[in-house]
C-alpha cells in the first residue's frame, strides 16, 4: 500500500462562512462546493490547490467529533488524507503494522468518497484518512 497523493487538508473551523471569505478575499481561492455530512455532524467547504484540496470542516453539533476537537484544541488542522487504492486492503495492512484503527471498515465521507481514519496515537500525533473514490 502506496498512497497515490494527498487527497486533502482539514481544517477545523468554529465558522464556515468567515474562514470561506479568508479562503477566498485573501488567498484568492474559490470554494467550489460545500456539503453537509450529517452522520459525522459537520458542514465541510471546499478548495482545489494544485492536486490537493483543503477541506474546511465546521461542526452542526458541539457534540460532534469537530465540534469536541475545537473545544479541546481550537480551531486548525484537523488531519490528513491520503488517496490510497483498495481503501480495505490499505487498512488491513497498516492494521497488521501496528497501527490502530478508528475506521475498521470504510464509511461514506464527503464527495463521495470511501474514508476511514487512523489513529493518531498510532500515527504521531497526527489524524490520519485513507480515502478512496469508487467508481
């Protein structure tokens, strides 16, 4: 297992509209989709930089995975996603290297794509998806 690239950078953010307005009036990026993702409780926002986009990530419910990440840690980033291919397979493998797992199986994440995360304990203190798009 070989990510191909980094899929994305999230961000945790207290409110979408004025970190989308940062995004957008002072770095001259464009937000080009926002979605709701109402099973992880969060409002996420969109930006394409290169290969890679930025996920903002606001929460719907403070006692939702972001929502308790800002109250613990404040606003930043939140984690990083790697585009694998076979996202299963991937996982089975860093899991028999040790690696604690939060996402045994994939879930549904935002744009559609298969997502589980690693734990960070397991990863240096840093969050870390494996995301995949299925055709």
């Amino acid at each position: 297992m070989i990510p191909t690239h980094i899929e994305h950078i999230g961000i945790a953010v207290k409110n979408l509209d004025d970190s989308i307005n940062y995004y957008e009036k002072v770095l001259g990026l464009k937000c080009y989709k926002v979605e709701e993702v109402k099973d992880q409780k969060v409002k996420t926002a969109f930006f394409q930089v290169g290969q890679t986009k930025i996920e903002l990530l606001e929460s719907t419910d403070p006692e939702g995975p972001i929502g308790k990440f800002i109250e613990k840690r404040g606003e930043g980033l939140h984690h990083l996603a790697f585009a694998v291919n076979g996202i299963e397979d991937s996982l089975k493998q860093v899991e028999e290297k040790g690696v604690r797992l939060i996402d045994k199986t994939p879930r549904k994440g935002a744009e559609g794509l298969d997502i589980a995360f690693l734990h960070p304990k397991s990863t240096f203190g840093t969050l870390t998806e494996f995301c995949e798009k299925k055709s």
